[in-house]
C-alpha cells in the first residue's frame, strides 16, 4: 500500500486507495503491507512543500557498556534482535528512522527519531478515521459565571486573555482523494497537527511486529514491558523556557495556566486541548467543574459547623454533662477498664455537638440534592464541550479497536455500525473470563474484610493495654488512643492493598480482551474502584452502622474471637466518625500531595543530575529529546481521577458525620489543578492524545455514589445522631431539653451490681433487667420511618431535577440538528449533481443516430443541449 522508499525520501505523494477494495487481501491493524507497496501504484501530488517533516515520536534505550559479559547477555542479545526487527518493520511501514547515540564512561543511550513522511499520514489519518477540518469559525467558549458578571456588571477577575486562542472548525473524516476540500491542505508541514502526527505514530508503533504475532511479540507496549526499550514519547513543543515574541503552544499553557499564581483564573481549556488531546482536557474541564461546584457546598458546611460551636455553649444536655453537681458513674468500656464519671468526657461530647445538631440534617438534605444537581448540569456542560470538540459520537461510530485487541483476536467480524470487517472476541468467553475476573475481585475484598477485623481487635486490645498504664491521662484516653492509632493503621493497611490490587486488575484486564480503549479503560476502572470503595470506605461504614451496637449489656456482653465488642466512646460514634474521615480523607491527601510534588521532583533532579555527569566532558547543550528523556513518564489520568471519585464519597456519603468535608476538599482541589497541570507541562513526558466524548464510567460511578450518599445519610441521621431522641424527647417529655442525659442512660442489671459491689449506668434505651424498653421500639419506628421519608423526598426532588434539568442545552440541540440538516441537505445536492453528471457522461459517449440533437462531447462548453 505505502512504496518502501529510502530513508532520505520524503517525496509527497497520495496513496492509491484501490489497495483498499474488499478484494484486497490484507491484516487488519498490521502494518506488514507496507512491505508489498512497491507493487501498488502511487499518484504523485505537489501540493505543499516537501521539507524535511518534524520529529513525530522517539524510541529510546540505553545500553550498559561495564556488563558485556554478564550473565543477562542472552536477555540482552534477543533485545537487540527485537529492536532491529521492529526497526526494520516500522522503515517498511514508511517511517523514516534516524538514529542518535549519546555516549560516556559507562553507557551509551540511543535515541531512534521518527519521522512519519506525507504519504504515509495520508493514509493512516483515512484507516484511522481522524477528522480533519473543513472550515473554520471563531472560537464560541462560554462560561455561565462570566456571562452572569458581564450581565451585572461586575468586573470578572477570574477572565484572562490568552493569546493564541484556538478556532473552531467544522469537520469531518478525512479522504485522501477529497485532500482539496480540506482547510489547510496546501501546506503539507502545517496540515496535520502534532497532536493528529503523534496518535498516527503511535498506532503504526502499537502495531508493529517484532517476531511472531501469534506469540503476541507486536507493539511498543510490549517491548516497553520487556525492557527493550526504556522509552517511547512524542517531543515537546519548544523548551519549558518563555520566549515573550513568539511562545510555543507549551510556553502559553505554562504562563497562562501551569502556575500557582493562577489558581483564581479560569482554565484555558481549549489550548489543552489543543496540546494535549480531549481526554486530559475533558478530565481539567471536570475537576474544574467539580472544584467550582465545591465553593457553595464549603460554604454551607462552614456555617453548620460554625452553628454547632455557638450550640455547645448553650445545650442543655452537653451543659448537664459537664457541670452535673453527682455526676453518673458509667459501667467499664472494656472487661479490665474501671468505672469512670460521665463529666470527664465534657470535652468530647462538646467535640460531638460540633457535627451533631439540627443544622446536619439540613446540610445532609442540601448535600444530597447539591449532588444530584452537580451531576445533571455537569451532563450538559459535557456536551457542549463534546459538541465543540467534534467528538460527539466518538465511542459509537469513530473509534477503532484496541491494537492489542485487533493482534489477538482470533477471528473477524462484520461490525454492525461501520459495515467494516473488524476483529472479533466472542462475548461468551468474555464473559466467562469477565466471571472469572469477579472471583479474583472477591476474594481480594475478603482480605480488606480480615483487615478490618484485625483492626478492630487492634482497637479493643489497644484500648485495654493502654488502660493499664499508670499515666492517668493515659488511663483515661485509652479508647481514644485505640482509636486513633487504628485509624493510622486502616490508612496504611489502604496504601498497601491499593498498590497491589491495581496491578492484579491490568492483567486481568487485558486477559478479558475489550474491543475498544475506552471498554478497556472502564472495565479496569470499575474493578479497581469497586476494591477500593471497599478499602477506603470499610472502617467509616462500620463505625457508623456496627460499631455500638451489638455489644449487649453489663453482665451480658457480646464478643468477636473472644474479645468483648467494642463500644462507641463517651462522645458517640458520630465524633469517632468524623475523626476517620478527617485521618483518611486529609491523611490521604496529603500523602498524595507530598506524592506528586517531592517524588517527581526528586526524580527529575536524579534524571537531570544523572544526564548532566555523563555529559559533563562535552559540554553541549542537551538535544530536545534528551531533554525530554529527563523527564518522568506519563502514568495516565486513572489515579488522578480515583483520588478525586474517592473524595467525592467522602464529601457525599458521611457529610452528616464531618460538615467541614466540603471545605477540606475544596482547599485541596484549588491545590490539585495547578499541581496536575504543572505535572503535565513541565515534569512529565507529554503524552499522546487521545479522543474522549465523556469521562467514561467515572460518571456511573459518581451517579452511584449519589444514590448511596442518600441512603447512608438517611441511616446515619436516624441510627448514629442524637437528632431523634432529642426531637421524640422534646414533644413528648421537656421542650427544652431538661433531663434528657438521665433519658438516654440505662441501669446495670441487678446481677451486675452485686458483683461488683456498686451500680453504673451505661448508653441503652433498656429496662433494669437488660431487655430493651418501650422507648427503644418506639424510637426504632420512628427512626425506620426517617429513613423511609428522607430516602422518599431527596429521590423524588432529585427525579423531579433531572426532568426539569435537560441533559443537553437548548442551544446545542439547535446547532445539531442545523448541521444535520444541513448535512443532508448537501447529500441531496451532491446526488443531484453526481446523476446529472453522470447522464451527460453517459449521453456525451451516445452516437447521435440520426435524431437531430447536439449532445455533449468532451471538450464542449455549452451547459444544454437543444433540439434542431
């Protein structure tokens, strides 16, 4: 299909596509008919200049010149066999290799620089389906809060004007023998973008044999995996360095976007694009929305909390426990502890007022319907941006199959959509290894449950050993140090498993064969979501709804493995609660913070060092894709967005326990923007963009956790809060709340009593012989009936905001179905003028017969023909 030429060749030339007739025998994803070219016919065309093309992609290994007689030189020699033949696959596939050593005492790192020549992205931007455009028009972003300041008149501090603004174009798939009606095509250098040279590159490099195919020895992944190669990477545009006259695309997004000092501006999303693909784009464009949508729900949440402050100094429960003149002497929290005074714990149950109040229940109501809110107006600002972008119906109709997929596939098929021939994986071994898969995922699950457990006897055993210890203060914050240091262990316990369970879902991911990268990217996402949901959110979830309640009463207390239930500390678990979401949620943070700011620094400064001393004899200044070796490899957006998803459970599903969740998480997404972008433009590699309509399953996944955040908060307003007891006590005992300690305490059992020699009280709503009183069922009903009616009212309002809210805005319906309308409208035109066309073609070969009329010949100019 593609003429092998010489390396220096660069002639500009238009591939016949007649290779490309169902009759032509040829691979599918294979790159091996280039080695056939020479037989095909090519058309040559001139348009445009044929310099010398850029820099599309590198390959880069390093060789050890101290270990030549090393035990590993076997491994090292079939490296060397690999490379050469994939070298030799991608000069038959048309690419022009060059090669750069860069040498020292003790290694030598090779640099293989590829050039894609005009004729060869030609044809791989039609086997790709890329759009290119068509016309262009000025650019139409829009941002809601911007027009709103323009309308009032408000001077808009977070608007910047960013130079070079990308256009907008109307677009569509590009044919090679339709080069002319498309903008641009004049100019062979300039035509296709880096960004469109570099997705080309990579699919002939994911492609590209270097041994047996059926063996899977095809693809730069592969040979990445294997250590062949150490590196594969498009260039960067230009050095980080700004250059005021005439900035490089990546100067511009470091100036205007990649700095701390622009975390009050809005995001240059267009030029992200532009740079770096729809995907990364659409993942800033939802962090920023997200980050945005934070703002009024840290400001609810700071005046709740704010609320319970004022509330603590002036509740009567929390008053009479503190300042009780006799005070209850409470029954042991563990089989060794003492008695102890309900008034010592004044400072915790004036901690637990803080979150525990009538303002949570309305913050839980807000939160939920802000959450529902945040998902539908998130639906329409994902279309706009999809409908901008040109990447609308991405997933259904332009993307391709995976080239892992199309290598190993074992038959074809008829795609459906396309009518095309593609490579086929039956759904029922799918699914089998899909089940098998759910089974690995389950017993992984298992083992954060055997953690958790370990961690509760951890607590109870700590809280007892500590108890012993003559440090009175000690003694008497033992379950508090129990439960602390729990916490630091359930974080560390998260770290460890989430490594390990992340590598475990890509293999079995890959083993599951999807047909598409964004079917393989949500399989992997979901797997290792579903374990970390689990992980992350197991300790909360049992403090919450089992921590307390199964631990019996004095004289009769549950164990788990023979050791007594843990119970909830003299503040309530809803204290505790909050104390688990504040280590996990900040803890987390933080350690990730530090993560992606002194790790990449410090590797950069050791890559950066490493090059600088085994260049320090020459004395040159390194090339561009030396430079660009030094920095750190591009690990994706997976991690970026499970942080994320991670904190938006923990905004959503506990908000009743810790009001200020918003807030944290706010401060840190203002932090997490330009941190992520700074990682993009100047420490990583930059990536090969790719295509997205959507942010893919993270959306299911965040509907998700909006429907469980409605149910969880229902539970724990009714079962963890004080909010009903205290509303049951003030219609039917004391409005204000006089007595209502003495309420919500039991007395030990006779039996107990005479044991030790002394009565206690402990939290119940129980008889004096242990069995559960009149008020327990009473308050059981009316908590059921809570939850029922919460649960009701947030998914109707919620339903009720998903009719009122369309998925798509008005205006980008309209433009649709314009540009449809119009599509079809040039169809019709089109087929008018190919049949006339064809009809004069037709009668212009007919004899005239003798029936007296001028018909059309070639080289004739009339327009019509007439009758003598």
């Amino acid at each position: 299909m593609l003429r092998k030429r010489a390396r220096e060749e660069d002639n500009a030339v238009l591939i016949d596509m007649a290779s490309l007739e169902p009759g032509n025998e040829s691979s599918y994803g294979s790159t091996a008919h280039a080695a056939e070219a020479g037989k095909q016919q090519v058309v040559p065309s001139r348009v445009g200049s044929p310099a010398q093309p850029p820099i599309d992609f590198v390959l880069v290994w390093e060789e050890d010149l101290r270990n030549q007689e090393s035990p590993s030189q076997d491994k090292t020699d079939t490296h060397e066999i690999w490379r050469e033949t994939f070298l030799e696959n991608l000069r038959l596939a048309g690419l022009n290799v060059d090669q750069h050593d860069v040498q020292d005492k003790a290694t030598t790192v090779h640099y293989v620089l590829l050039r894609a020549p005009w004729a060869v992205l030609c044809y791989y931007a039609e086997d790709l389906r890329l759009k290119l455009p068509l016309q262009e028009f000025p650019n139409q972003a829009s941002n809601w809060s911007a027009t709103l300041l323009e309308w009032l008149g408000i001077p808009n501090i977070l608007l910047e004007q960013v130079p070079d603004t990308p256009p907008e174009y109307y677009s569509c798939q590009f044919k090679a023998s339709k080069l002319r009606w498309f903008l641009g095509s004049g100019n062979q250098d300039t035509f296709f973008t880096s960004t469109k040279r570099h997705q080309i590159l990579f699919e002939i490099l994911a492609k590209t044999q270097y041994g047996h195919e059926k063996k899977c020895f095809f693809g730069i992944d592969q040979l990445l995996a294997e250590g062949a190669f150490s590196a594969a990477f498009p260039l960067h545009d230009g050095p980080i360095s700004a250059v005021p006259e005439n900035p490089t695309q990546r100067q511009v997004l470091l100036q205007h976007w990649a700095r701390w000092s622009k975390w009050c501006k809005y995001q240059p999303l267009d030029h992200v694009r532009r740079y770096f693909g729809e995907k990364v784009a659409l993942y800033f464009a939802w962090l920023g929305f997200y980050t945005g949508w934070l703002l009024p729900a840290a400001v609810v949440g700071t005046v709740v909390f704010l609320v319970g402050c004022f509330l603590v100094f002036s509740d009567v429960p929390t008053q009479e426990l503190c300042h009780t003149s006799d005070g209850f002497d409470m029954c042991p929290l563990c089989p060794d502890c003492s008695f102890w005074l309900l008034s010592s714990a004044c400072a915790l149950a004036q901690a637990g007022r803080l979150f525990d109040h009538g303002g949570t229940v309305f913050f839980s109501l807000f939160m939920a319907l802000w959450a529902v809110l945040f998902l539908e107006y998130w639906k329409r600002k994902n279309a706009t941006l999809a409908y901008r972008w040109d990447c609308s119906d991405y997933e259904d109709i332009e993307e391709r199959p995976r080239p892992q997929f199309a290598a190993r596939a074992p038959t074809t098929a008829l795609n459906p959509i396309t009518g095309e021939d593609e490579p086929y994986f039956p759904e029922k071994r799918r699914v089998h290894r899909m089940l098998a898969g759910s089974v690995v995922l389950l017993m992984m699950v298992a083992v954060v449950i055997m953690c958790l457990v370990s961690i509760i006897l951890y607590r109870a055993i700590m809280a007892v050993v500590v108890s012993k210890s003559e440090n009175a203060f000690l003694s008497a914050w033992a379950p508090r140090i129990a439960s602390l240091t729990g916490s630091v262990v359930n974080l560390v316990f998260i770290v460890i498993l989430s490594k390990v369970y992340v590598v475990l879902a890509q293999v079995l991911t890959r083993w599951e064969m999807h047909r598409t990268q964004t079917a393989f990217e949500d399989a992997f996402t979901l797997k290792v979501f579903i374990f970390q949901f689990v992980n992350f959110y197991a300790s909360p979830v049992y403090i919450a709804f089992f921590k307390g309640r199964f631990v019996g009463y004095p004289g009769n207390y549950h164990t788990l493995f023979g050791v007594r239930n843990e119970e909830c500390a003299a503040g309530g678990c809803l204290i505790e609660l909050a104390q688990e979401l504040l280590v996990i949620m900040v803890g987390k943070q933080v350690i990730n913070n530090v993560q992606e700011v002194l790790v990449p620094k410090l590797r950069g400064c050791w890559q950066k060092w490493y090059s600088r001393r085994r260049k320090a004899g020459t004395g040159t200044h390194p090339a561009p894709w030396e430079a660009d070796y030094q920095l750190l490899p591009c690990e994706g957006l997976f991690h970026e967005y499970l942080e994320m998803v991670l904190q938006f459970g923990f905004v959503t599903i506990f908000v009743a326990a810790c009001p200020l969740a918003p807030l944290f998480a706010l401060l840190n997404n203002w932090v997490e923007i330009r941190l992520d972008a700074r990682k993009f433009v100047c420490e990583y590699r930059r990536p090969v963009a790719e295509r997205a309509q959507d942010i893919g399953i993270w959306f299911h996944i965040l509907a998700g956790l909006t429907h469980l955040a409605v149910i969880s908060n229902a539970f724990l307003l009714a079962f963890s809060s004080d909010f009903l007891p205290r509303a049951y006590y003030r219609w039917t005992r004391a409005p204000d709340l006089r007595g209502f300690l003495n309420f919500t305490l039991a007395r030990a059992p006779s039996t107990f009593a005479a044991a030790h020699n002394r009565t206690c009280r402990y939290r119940a709503f129980r008889d004096d012989d242990g069995h559960y009183s009149q008020t327990y069922w009473t308050l059981l009903a009316i908590r059921l009936a809570f939850v029922i009616v919460f649960e009701h009212v947030v998914f109707s309002i919620g339903r009720l905001l998903d009719l009122l809210v369309p998925d798509i805005p008005e205006s980008v319906e309209i433009k649709v179905k314009r540009e449809y309308y119009l599509a079809k409208q040039a169809l019709a035109e089109n087929e008018v003028s190919t049949r006339a066309l064809s009809l004069m073609l037709s009668l212009a070969s007919w004899p005239t017969m003798g029936l007296g009329f001028h018909l059309f010949r070639p080289g004739r100019t009339a327009t019509k023909w007439v009758k003598d």
